[in-house]
C-alpha cells in the first residue's frame, strides 16, 4: 500500500551507499527527508543533489537526515556520490520495493516515446515515522529550500 499524508509510513529496510542498511525504525527519534530522482549524474538530478548538499548543514540542525533514491546501482551511487561529495547516503532501489511504496513511478514521454519512469518526488517523515509532508512532480530551483523550511518548522513543532 502507497504511503498516505499524516498517516505511519510503513516499515523498510533498503540497501545504501557507504555498505549501510538503511531502515525507518532504525531512524526513529528523527525526520527523514527522502527524495527520489530519475537518475545519477544527468543534469537535474545532479543540480538537486548538490541543494541537498549545500544545506545539509542546515538540515542536521532541523534534526533531520537525508536520503537520495534511484533505480541506479549501488556502484553508480558510489561514484555519483563521490564525484559530488554528497554527505548523505544515496539509496539503491532496483526492484522498485521504495518506488512502489511512495508510489514515484510514473508514465513519462520523452521524444514522443512511453515510458514508466521516476518522479521526482519529496517526502518528508517525523520523528515518529509519519509522512508529514510531500512534493510530487518536483522542480528543481527552489525546492531544496521548501523542504529545508518545512523540516525546520516540523523540528520546532
């Protein structure tokens, strides 16, 4: 079942990269950021990641950790991460299991051709595991900045 607003997210445990295991129970006691993205290292997606990263100093102050997710592999993260000093964790979601349960794939048209694809899409989770808040079908210029606000006022509450 696809994750509802103010409702528990369901348990999940997911492969990252650094060798980590990444699960939401594990997490509780903080907000999780998660935003899930097409695709490592094409334009948009690169520009999104390096938001994240020019404020994540900002976000640990909010109590809350981040996490990229795409269909990538865990090596194409590794590098993807490396190459942009990324300080948070990227996770690997090939079988879709992350994709499904935030319900980010989507029927997307590129030169005239179908095809299901990611959405870009954030999501933000309480300290209790409670999908607060979401965006869908994200732009990138200012969006960073929108979820850095929501989690510092979502912090204070």
């Amino acid at each position: 079942m696809a994750v509802a607003l103010n409702t528990p997210v369901s348990e999940f445990v997911v492969q990252a990269t650094s060798g980590q295991q990444v699960s939401l129970s594990a997490l509780k006691g903080k907000q999780v950021v998660i935003y899930f993205y097409p695709k490592d290292s094409t334009p948009g997606c690169t520009t999104e990641g390096q938001g994240f990263r020019d404020q994540y100093s900002a976000f640990q102050a909010a109590n809350t950790v981040v996490f990229g997710v795409s269909r990538d592999s865990l090596k194409s993260h590794e590098n993807f991460k490396c190459k942009q000093e990324f300080p948070f964790e990227l996770i690997s979601d090939p079988d879709e299991a992350l994709c499904q349960l935030f319900d980010v794939i989507k029927l997307k048209k590129l030169y005239g051709k179908e095809y299901l694809g990611v959405d870009r899409s954030t999501f933000l989770i309480d300290k209790e595991g409670v999908l607060r808040q979401e965006w869908r079908g994200v732009k990138v210029p200012g969006h960073v900045d929108a979820v850095l606000a929501s989690a510092q006022t979502l912090n204070k509450g």
